[in-house]
C-alpha cells in the first residue's frame, strides 16, 4: 500500500511492516493459544500488485504454522486476474487456505469447527454475498462451532442501504437465531466494529493503521465462539501495528504557544512509524511564523511524515508593530512594506483569509527573512 | 573645486602652452591643432594615471625626437586646498604637488598622486566631474552618472530624501535573486524548481493516464474473461441436450420419409383416375354440345326464315320513299333555278341604272376638264409671251439704276436742256422720231454728242464738254445696254419692263390658280383617260341595256330584289329539308338491304353447320355409343374413391409428424450444435487469450507502479503548491519592491528634470519639458505639445540638451563644492539664434559653476556676455592673456 505523504524509506518501512505482521500474527496465535486466523478480505491491496509482493507474503505465508483462511475481497476478488491463482498461492502449504466458494470446511485438525465464506469474485457485486450464503446453509450439527466469513459493509451501518451489495443484517441475525452460524468474522472496514448485541457480528479493524481517518487500528480481534459459552462469545481486541497516523490541532498565537506544539511533538514515540497532520489556528507574527516553519523544518524528517493540513489550517501571519521597527526600513523599501501589510489586512471577520491578502502575508515573511530582520 | 591655470609642455603639438582660467567662464580660442583638446586630455590624465604609467594612451602624447617628457600642471583650489599638481609622463617621469593653503607642502611621486587623490575624494564627485565633461565628438551622446554619489546625494536631498540606501539597494537585489528563483527575468515565466515540477507533473499526469488505462484494460480483461466464463458454462451445459435433440429429430425424419414415399404413389393413382374420369366427362360433354348445337342450328334456321320475309318487305317500303324524296327535292331545285334567273335580271336592271348615272356623272366632269384644260392652255400661250422674269428684271432695274447714276454724275458738270412742248410735236431725237404731247416734257443732257430735230425747224447738236468724255462714253454703254435689253424684252422703256414683269407674276399665279381647279375637277386623272372610261361605260351601258329584262327606270327595283332574295332564301331551307329526307330515305333503304344480306347469308351459314354437326355426331355414336360411355365413367369414379381414401390416411399420418417442420427443425438443430461447438471453441480461444494478457499484465505489477506515480504525483502536486506559494510571495515582493524603487527614481530626477526645464525654457521656448530616465539621461523632449524621443531630435537639438543637462548636474553639486564644467568644442549644430540664448544660459550658470569652454569657433561664444577670453596659436610657446 502506498501511502503519499510517506516517502522514500518511510514507505518502504510502511509496506515491510505490513508484510511482517504475519509473523506477528503467528507469534499472537501462539501466546494466546488460537487454533486458526481467518482473513476476511482485502490481504492484497489489488490483484495488480507486484509479483515480489505477491511472493514476499506468500514466503511468509509458508511459515505461517497456523490454519488460515483467507477469504477474497473487493480489493482481491476471485476473478480472473485473482492473486490467489499465482503459482506463488498455488504453492502454499494446505492449512493457507483461500476461500473459493460456498463449500463448508470441515477438517479432522479442528474438530467441531466449520468454516465458510462468501468470497467475492468480482469488485462489484449486484447482490448480497453474505446474505446468499446464510440463506443457503442449513443449521449446524450440534457441538458444533460454524464460523462464516464475509466482506462488505453492512446494512445497519451504512447511510444509503440502497446499494444490492450492501450486507443485511437483518438476515444474519435471523440465521443467527436459526443456528445457521454462530459468528460472523467481517471485513472491509479499517475500524474494530462491534456491530450486533449478541456479539456475534465484528469487524476486525485492520492489523496497521493506513489512514487518518480510522478509529482504532492497529488490531487484531482474539475470539472464542464455542458453543456452550453464550451468551456471548469472548472477543477481545489485541494491538498488533506499530503505525499511527495523527492528526494535532492546535491553537498558536505566541511563542509560549508554538513551545507547546514542540513539547507536543516531541513527545510522541515511535516516530518513525507515525505520521503527523498539523491542523493549526491562530494570528502570530512574523518571527513566530518563522519559528513555526523552523520548528516543523526540524521535525519533518523524525516523523514518517510530518505536514500541515492546509484545508484545516487556519494560520494568520501578521507583521507586528516590533518587527517593523526592527527592520528600520527606510525610502520605497518601508512604500513596499506599509503597502503590503495593508494588503495582508483585507480580510474581516471569521471570512477564510483572501487569496491576495495570502500572497501579501507571506511577501511580508519573505521581506522580513530577506532583510535579516534589520536593514 | 576651481581651476586657476593649466600649463603643457612637450604634449602632442604644443611644445609649451599655459591658459589662466577665470572663476566664471572662460573661453579658449584658437585653430584646429592649436592644443585645446590636449589641455582636456592633459588634465583627465594627470588626475587619473600615475606617471610611471607605460598606457599606449601615455606613451602617444610625448612628440618623438625629444630628451624631455610631458608635462602638464594645474594651479586650483579645492576645498580648504590652494595646491599646484604637475606631472611628467614617458621620460624623466615626475609628480609634484605643491600645497600652498592650508598650510604650505610639497610632496612628489606617489605620494603626491595619492594625497592629491584624497584630497579630491574629500572634497569632489570626481565620477560627477568625469561624466559632465563634454569632449569633441561626444556632443550627441546622453551622461553617465552612475557612479556618482553627489549628484544622488544633491538629488535626494532635492527630492526630500525619498532614495535609498544601500540597505534598500541589497534588500532589492535579494528580492530580485528570490524572484529570480521562479520566474525568468524579462518574460516573467516560470523557471528552476517550480517549472522543473510542472514539468514532472504533467510527466506523472501522463504516467498515470497511461498506467490507468492500462489498469482499466486489464478490469475489462478481467470482467470479459468473467462473462466467457459464464458463457461457456451455459454452452458446457447446453451441450449434451442439443446432440440428443439432434438424434431424435433425425429418427423422426427418416419415418416421416418412408410415409412421404407412399403417399407419393397414393397421390400418383388418385392422379391417374381423376384423369381418366375427366376425359370420359370430356367426351360426354362434347356430344351433348353437339346435339344441343344441331337443335340451335334447326331453331334458328326457322327463325331466320321468317326474318328474312319481314325485311324484303321492309327493304321496299324504303326504296319507294327513296324514289318520292328524290322526285321532290329535284322540282324543288328547278323552281330555284327560275327564281334565280329572276334575281339576275333584276340585278341587271340595277346595275344598267348605276352605270347610266356614273356615265352622266363622268361626261360633266369631261366637260369641265376640257373647258379648265383649255382656259390653261391659253394661259400658258399668255405667258409664253412675258419675257422679263426676275432676272431680267432685275437686270433692267440695276442698268436703269447705273444710268441715272451716269447721268446725275454728268449733269453735275454739264448743262442740261429740258423741252417743254406746247403742242403736239415730232421729235427726232438722235435719229429716232418720236411724237411728244402737249404738256410733255425732253430733257436732254449735253454730256454726250447728240442731235435734236423738231420737225423740220428746229435741230439742236449737242456737244459735250471735253472733261465728261470718258463718264459720258460709260454711260452711252450702259444706256445702250439697256436700250438693248429693253428691245429684246419687246418693251420699250423700263416703265412698260416693270408692266410687263407685274402681268407675269398675275400670270403665273393665274396658273397656279388654273391647275390646282383642274386638278380638282380631274382626281389626277388625265383627260384621255376620263375619256377612255366614258367610252369602255357607254359600251357597258349598252350592253346592259341588251340584256336587261325589266327597265331600269322602275322604281321599285331594290324592293323587288329583296322580295325575289327572300323568295330563294325560302326554296333553299325548302330544298334543304327534301334533300335531309331523301338522305334518311337512302340510308334505311340501305340499312333493310344491308339487314337482308346478313339474313340470307345467316341462313346459308345455319345450314352449312348443321350438315357438319350432324356428321360429327354420327361419327362419334359411330365409334363409341354414349351407353358405353357413360358406363366406363361410372367405373372410373369408383377407382378414384378408392384412391383417394388410402392417400387420406397416409397424408393424416404425414401431418402428425410435421413433414414441413421436422426437415427444419433437424436442420436448425444440427446448426445450433455446430454453432454452440463453435462458440465454445472460440470462447476457449479467447479464454485462453485473455488468461496469457492477464499473466503478462500482472507480471507488470501494474497496480503498485500506479500506487507509486499517484502518490509521487500527490507528493509533487503538493510540493507544487508550496513552491508557487513562495514563488508568488517573492514575485509579489520584487514587483511592490521594484515599483516602489522606480517610483523613487523618478521622484529623485525629477529636481534635475526641473534645472534642466528652467534653462531649456530660455533655449526652446515657454512650453518646453523633458523627461528624465532612471538613470538620468533624456528620455524624451516636449515641445508645443509634442513629445519627440531624444534620439529622434535633431543634431542641435541633441547638443543643447546635453549641455543644459551637464550644466544643470554641476548647479546641483554647486552648492557643496561644486566642480568645472569643461566643454570641448560645442554648439557646433547650433543656430545664430538658439547659440545666443545658449550663451546667456552659459552666461547665467557661470555665477555658481567654473565653465572653460574650447573652441576653434569664438563667433559662438560671442554671444556670451561676461567672459574671458584666451587665444591659443598653433605651435605657440608663449602665453597669450585675455583679449
């Protein structure tokens, strides 16, 4: 996954870390004592990825000791430019297992235990995948534990459900009522979701963070679903990624102010492996204004990104009274100055700063830096 | 600074020359190579080299053949300073300063060139003091005051101390550096980082166009493959129904072929028996038509008699009313012919009576023709005997005239006689006798010979005087001219002439009168002519008169022809109407004719083909009798029952196995198997071809390549806008700064603009303005409302104002220290008046500036009213003081 704010050997950080989870997803199965990992779509960003990505994973897939199920997503569909029809997937031992249809897996490895998905064989469905297939199962055995998989997004928290693919819930808890499964493992959305009161239906989240807008990443969910533990199954939520992708507001107007954003900032840990949108407000001054683009200028290469959202920006920078008796400026120089500090005056109110007045401002910081603060 | 005195020796030409300058103007006069242009030379090059120098500009000003160098000196104050400064370059080199004030020093060498240096940094803008010299030659080209500091400090202090200093001037050249950065110098477009990212963003724009159409034709590959695949599982389960179908199709056809083969015999026998039974119906009809043709034949036969009887009688009738219509219409035609003969006698009658009144009506007009014709004739004999015409006339009139002309010129010197006769008495007069009356008067004149006779009692000679010889001999010939004329007129004086010329005239118009009455009476027709149609009628009439049967003297004869018109008119429509029925008459007797023919040939034909049916049908009944015939169609009926209830059957049969469609339906059937083979043949194909793209696409890794260029292309978009951001920061700044600075400039030439305005006034007139550029030379000059730019003036123009501006830079400085105003050889392109106005402008800014003017023209100068005046001559080596 390539992430734009994030570059050169943050990027590459980003993508190694993401194919080290699966070994990290090992090392939690073993201290937790899971017996298998299902995947609910979604491994693979597309299926035109690059070849070595495809083998980097599946090599460590191989290692994998677990049983897995991985279950195609609308970004890896089973179609016929599938991932999973590599020789690289070919290759990987029994227990890595695709999902390809409806057909339940039973396995004598884990006893009482059936699994089975609704895979998505193309990126846009005209129908409910999940819906179909709980509607062609028949209730489970007893003693037995059915875990089904599916990906999408479901009904119940989606704001338009008009779309055909959307996930009913309503059916899924109906076939809950029926025994038909005992739990559904979803995927699709980057945020840990419980979405039923049964706690039977989750979403996982996504095991490293991407983007700045999902609320708690970085997990994975540990489940026991067993028959006989109701009501409720327990799930608990257990921290795997290391990214954090951070969005700092903060309101500058002073120097006392900007020292607090550094403090801020240098307080967060792992650096490396987080990723900082500034969103900031305020009226200061010329050399506070430069101190900022300092600030940020030292910062920007200890974080795997550091920028400021312009659009949630909100920043004035005006020339105060000081400066302007510290540059001494004299003859047209001070005509330029007092012409440009009046441009960067026009905008009243709470109105967004005009474009002009922008242009003003920051002539006015250029001017100030050019004269070495004193002429 | 003033210069008080300037000494050469051994400098070019001048082997030793010294000029004494006044604190005002003073003008240097003399010849081409008299030295002036080396005193200026002089004076640049003892200020500015040392004298060790070995410049080829040195080494030229030394003459060739002497021991000694050249050496130039300068007595001048400056500032606090009296000094004397010399210097010999090239040989024997030397520098001496000599200070007189403040305090009394000598120094030599170097050490005098750098003190006098100091002393001249201190005190003067010796950049300023360069650039105002104006050497021979230059007189066209603009100043160079870049470098001087005065002048900008006079200026800025003149425009209120709006310029700027050096730290505005680095601030300036920052900011340009900056905008320098992103945009070009003179266009203004983008440059370095920021075009360089333009540039790779529209190269990842493209990157990304192409790596997601690529992207998109995989999708398609994908979602085609997905559909082939889809197809080729109906086709798969398809497949097998379609071969079975086949196979039972193709059973139920052969069945349907055996059935369709025994019908066709079926069809074959019923065939074969509903021909026979229409052939025996065939010849049972064809007898009873001929029985039932033989009984019309007799039938009609009989009628056609009875007919024929009827018509005879009808076809008599008709001839008989024939012959009555024609007999009828022929009386008719005879009483028309009478009747005619009538209307042509009467019309004879007519004609004689017409003719008779046109003849009487000719023989008067004959009459009065005759009678005009003859009074013309004796006209004419009349008029044959008047001979003066007008020309004759004319010519008595005119010999009369010439006559009595002779005789008044002759009277008027000779004496005339006049006898009056108191009774009746004969004359001879010249021979001619002549009876004169009581009363009558014979004047005769004495200018010619002539006798006179009474009687016999009396004869008088006349002789004329001498002097009216040769008159009188005139007149005797045009009075016998005239006398000639008058004799063969037949008249005897010019009297009876003129009688006789009047009766002419009355004559002619007589005629005139004559001919036009004969030409009404006559109609252009001549006299014979009338005569002739008076005889050709006369003989008419008599014809007329032969054959007229009635008399024409009848009065009732118009009456009498329309009676007989009306008559014949009434026989013609009675002759009309018997011709019609006769006509009528002759076609129905025509008609019955025609109608009996055909009767009888009708009866002929009847008879003639009853013979032959009658053969016919006894040959027949000869052959096969109609019992026999009837009996065979009675078994041939029942053979073709037979038939046709066995086709029946077997055609039922055929209709349950749908003949028509089965062929159809296995033909179809076997089309849509090869077709679905086909089809899943070539899906596989493509299948197979889509799969080997799809392989070589995602080897491409497409997906992660385009992940890459979107992210670098979002990376650089942003990177873009920072820098543009700072582009248009510095752009703004460099463009507010750079105006302001122009601004500045413009305020800070504008007090030199208004010296040189103040003086140029004077020199060009009231409305006279310049417009300085930044680095104050003479943009433009305005004059009377137009704006000319300095380049485009003329050549006077152009050396006015190059003075006026020098003169006004050295007013500006004057206040301080102020410094020489050197002018080589100028106003060479000056008019007489414009050179006095330059004068006093000259005159006037000598009281706060030394000027040394130097020239080969002093008539120039002349005008200059308080100067004094040096005459240098060539080769001179003695000083030559103010005149």
């Amino acid at each position: 996954m390539t992430r734009y704010f994030l570059k050169g050997e943050a990027q590459a950080r980003f993508t190694q870390d993401r194919i080290d989870l699966i070994p990290g997803l090992a090392d939690l199965c073993e201290k937790h004592g899971a017996g298998f990992v299902v995947v609910c779509g979604d491994v693979f960003d597309s299926n035109h990825v690059a070849p070595q990505t495809v083998v980097r994973a599946a090599e460590k897939l191989s290692r994998f000791a677990y049983p897995m199920f991985i279950l195609p997503g609308n970004h890896d569909p089973l179609n016929a430019a599938s991932v999973y029809d590599t020789e690289a997937f070919k290759a990987l031992p029994d227990h890595i297992m695709v999902v390809r249809d409806h057909a339940i897996y039973r396995s004598d490895k884990l006893p009482s235990i059936e699994i089975v998905g609704a895979p998505w064989f193309n990126k846009q469905p005209t129908i409910d995948l999940c819906g179909q297939l709980v509607d062609s199962l028949e209730p489970v055995a007893a003693g037995v534990t059915r875990i089904v998989l599916a990906h999408g997004q479901l009904d119940s928290l989606m704001p338009d459900t008009s779309h055909p693919a959307c996930l009913s819930q309503e059916k899924i808890t109906a076939a809950l009522a029926e025994q038909k499964l005992h739990y559904l493992a979803l995927g699709d959305r980057h945020s840990v979701t419980d979405c039923h009161a049964s706690g039977r239906i989750w979403y996982s989240g996504t095991p490293v963070a991407t983007d700045f807008t999902e609320t708690a990443p970085n997990k994975v969910l540990l489940v026991d679903a067993s028959v006989g533990i109701d009501p409720r199954p327990r799930v608990e939520e257990i921290e795997t990624g290391q990214w954090r992708f951070s969005r700092v507001q903060k309101s500058i107007d002073t120097k006392e102010d900007l020292l607090g954003l550094q403090e801020q900032l240098e307080k967060i840990e792992n650096k490396e492996r987080t990723s900082v949108l500034l969103s900031l407000s305020g009226s200061v001054s010329l050399s506070i204004s430069a101190d900022l683009d300092l600030l940020v200028e030292q910062h920007r290469d200890l974080f795997a990104s550091l920028r400021i959202d312009e659009l949630r920006t909100d920043l004035s920078v005006v020339p105060d009274q000081l400066e302007y008796e510290e540059m001494s400026l004299s003859g047209y120089a001070r005509d330029c100055w007092d012409e440009l500090a009046e441009q960067a005056k026009q905008s009243g109110g709470d109105a967004p700063i005009s474009e002009e007045a922008q242009v003003a401002r920051d002539a006015l910081a250029l001017m100030y830096r050019l004269a070495d603060r004193g002429l | 600074m003033q210069l008080l005195r300037i000494k050469l020796e051994n400098w070019r030409g001048v082997e030793a020359a010294e000029i004494r300058l006044d604190a005002g103007i003073t003008i240097v006069e003399g010849d081409n190579e008299a030295g002036k242009s080396s005193f200026i030379e002089a004076l640049n090059l003892l200020f500015r080299e040392r004298d060790s120098t070995k410049k080829q500009e040195l080494k030229r000003v030394t003459p060739k053949g002497i021991d000694t160098g050249s050496m130039v000196e300068v007595e001048l104050t400056v500032g606090e300073y009296h000094l004397t400064y010399s210097k010999t370059f090239n040989k024997k080199s030397a520098t001496t300063l000599l200070i007189h004030k403040p305090q009394s020093l000598q120094l030599v060498g170097t050490e005098a060139h750098d003190r006098v240096l100091q002393i001249l940094d201190n005190s003067i803008d010796y950049s300023l003091w360069q650039a105002i010299q104006l050497e021979q030659g230059s007189e066209f080209s603009q100043v160079s005051f870049k470098n001087s500091d005065s002048l900008a400090q006079a200026l800025d202090n003149a425009a209120g101390g709006r310029g700027a200093g050096d730290g505005e001037s680095v601030l300036l050249a920052k900011a340009q550096k900056e905008y320098l950065k992103y945009f070009t110098e003179k266009a203004g477009k983008e440059t370095g980082e920021l075009a360089a990212l333009r540039t790779r963003q529209q190269d990842l724009e493209r990157s990304d166009a192409n790596l997601g159409g690529s992207l998109a034709e995989l999708e398609r590959y994908v979602d085609e493959s997905a559909k082939i695949a889809n197809e080729l599982g109906g086709i798969s389960e398809r497949l097998p129904a379609m071969q079975l179908n086949v196979a039972n199709l193709e059973k139920q056809k052969a069945e349907l072929a055996s059935f369709q083969q025994q019908c066709k015999a079926l069809q074959e026998a019923v065939r074969s028996s509903e021909l026979q039974c229409r052939e025996i119906d065939r010849q049972l009809s064809e007898r009873i038509m001929l029985v039932n043709e033989s009984e019309r034949l007799q039938s009609a036969i009989v009628t056609t008699g009875k007919q024929k009887a009827e018509l005879e009688q009808g076809y008599l009738k008709a001839v008989e009313s024939l012959e009555l219509a024609t007999k009828k219409r022929d009386s008719l035609l005879k009483q028309r012919q009478s009747l005619e003969q009538l209307v042509r006698s009467v019309d004879v009658s007519i004609e004689l009576r017409n003719q008779k009144l046109q003849l009487h009506k000719l023989e008067q007009q004959h009459l009065q023709l005759v009678s005009a014709q003859k009074e013309l004739d004796d006209l004419e004999s009349e008029f044959a005997t008047y001979r003066i015409d007008d020309v004759v006339i004319n010519r008595i009139e005119k010999l009369e005239q010439q006559r009595r002309d002779f005789e008044i010129k002759i009277g008027g010197s000779s004496a005339g006689i006049r006898l009056q006769f108191l009774k009746d008495t004969r004359v001879t007069n010249n021979g001619r006798q002549q009876l004169y009356k009581t009363g009558e008067d014979l004047t005769a004149d004495t200018s010619s010979r002539s006798t006179l006779q009474l009687d016999d009692s009396l004869r008088i000679e006349i002789t004329p005087a001498a002097d009216n010889f040769e008159l009188t001999i005139e007149y005797q010939k045009t009075k016998k001219a005239l006398e000639e004329l008058l004799i063969d007129c037949g008249v005897k004086s010019p009297l009876e002439a003129r009688a006789a010329h009047r009766k002419r005239a009355e004559t002619i118009a007589r005629q005139r009168e004559m001919r036009k009455n004969l030409k009404a009476i006559s109609g252009d027709v001549s006299v014979s002519i009338l005569a002739n149609t008076i005889e050709g009628m006369r003989q008419s009439v008599a014809m007329l008169s032969a054959k007229a049967e009635v008399s024409d003297e009848a009065a009732n004869l118009e009456v009498l022809r329309q009676a007989r018109w009306q008559q014949l008119e009434e026989l013609d429509h009675s002759i009309q109407v018997a011709r019609d029925l006769r006509d009528q008459s002759q076609q129905h007797s025509a008609d019955a004719k025609t109608r009996l023919d055909v009767s009888i040939q009708g009866i002929a034909l009847d008879q003639q083909s009853l013979v032959s049916v009658t053969e016919k049908i006894e040959a027949k009944e000869k052959e096969l009798s109609t019992v026999a015939l009837q009996s065979q169609k009675i078994e041939a009926s029942k053979e073709l029952k037979t038939a046709q209830n066995a086709l029946g059957t077997v055609q039922s049969e055929l209709d349950k196995l749908n003949s028509g469609g089965t062929d159809l339906l296995v033909d179809n059937a076997r089309l849509s198997l090869q077709r679905a083979q086909g089809d899943l043949h070539n899906l596989e194909l493509r299948q197979a071809d889509i799969k080997a793209r799809l392989d070589q696409m995602q080897a491409e890794g497409l997906h992660e390549k385009h992940q890459s260029v979107l992210a670098e292309r979002d990376q650089n978009k942003a990177q873009i806008q920072q820098i543009t951001r700072r582009a248009r920061a510095a752009e703004k700044l460099w463009k507010t700064l750079i105006r302001y600075q122009r601004e500045a400039q413009r305020t800070y030439a504008r007090p030199l603009a208004e010296r040189v305005v103040a003086m140029g006034t004077v020199v060009f007139g009231d409305d006279f303005s310049v417009e300085l550029s930044e680095s104050l030379n003479i943009v433009t000059r305005t004059l009377k409302g137009k704006t000319v730019p300095f380049d485009d003036l003329s050549g006077g123009a152009r050396e006015q104002l190059g003075i006026l501006l020098r003169l006004a830079a050295a007013q500006l400085v004057a206040g301080n220290e102020g410094m020489p105003l050197i002018l080589d050889d100028t106003l060479g392109h000056t008019d007489a008046r414009r050179l006095e106005t330059m004068g006093a402008i000259l005159n006037s800014a000598a009281q706060s500036t030394q000027i040394v003017v130097m020239t080969c023209y002093p008539a120039r100068y002349s005008y200059v009213g308080n100067a004094k005046v040096v005459r240098l001559q060539q080769q001179q080596s003695s000083l030559f003081e103010a005149l």
